[in-house]
C-alpha cells in the first residue's frame, strides 16, 4: 500500500483485519505466509514488529482470495484503489 509509513501499532490491527476479514485462524495464516504459529502470533500480538515483506504477501494472499471468492471487501481499502487503478490502466491500453 502507497503512503506513509505505517506505524508497528497500525500494523499489528492491519494484520489481525486481514487475517479475520479472510476467516483464516492464526494457524491457518500462519501457514499461508510459511511462519511457524508462535512467530506469527508475536506480530499479532506487538512482540515482534511485523516485517512490511509479510505484510505485502498477506495483501496479495487477499487479494487471490477476493477473486476466487468474488468478494472485493477481503481487500484492504487502500490496496482496493490501487487495483481498481491498475484495471483501468489496463482496460485503457487494451
């Protein structure tokens, strides 16, 4: 997502967002990013700041399942926009 940096805290409540928006348990998202549970729990729970890297790869985990499952509010608002972007981009180069 574009923008400023986001603070550990706001990172944290992205994580937990994503994670319920998608139905995933901590296991299961864990196991989506290859983490083992108890490091993914320590960025949910503000032990560890969570790396932007895993972040990202969370976004894109989303995003799949928003297009698998034909529901676009599994994605971020701000990622949302971006897409929305990009598909028009696309439909104008076409």
């Amino acid at each position: 997502m574009g923008g400023a940096p986001m603070s550990d805290n706001s990172k944290m409540h992205e994580l937990v967002a994503l994670r319920t928006a998608l139905g995933f348990t901590q296991s299961r998202m864990a196991h989506e990013i290859e983490l083992n549970l108890r490091d993914y729990q320590s960025f949910e729970w503000g032990e560890n700041e969570i790396p932007d890297l895993y972040l990202r790869a969370i976004e894109r985990i989303a995003m799949l399942y928003a297009v698998r499952h034909k529901n676009p509010m599994l994605v971020p608002p701000a990622l949302r926009a971006e897409a929305v972007q990009f598909a028009r981009m696309v439909e104008a180069s076409v």
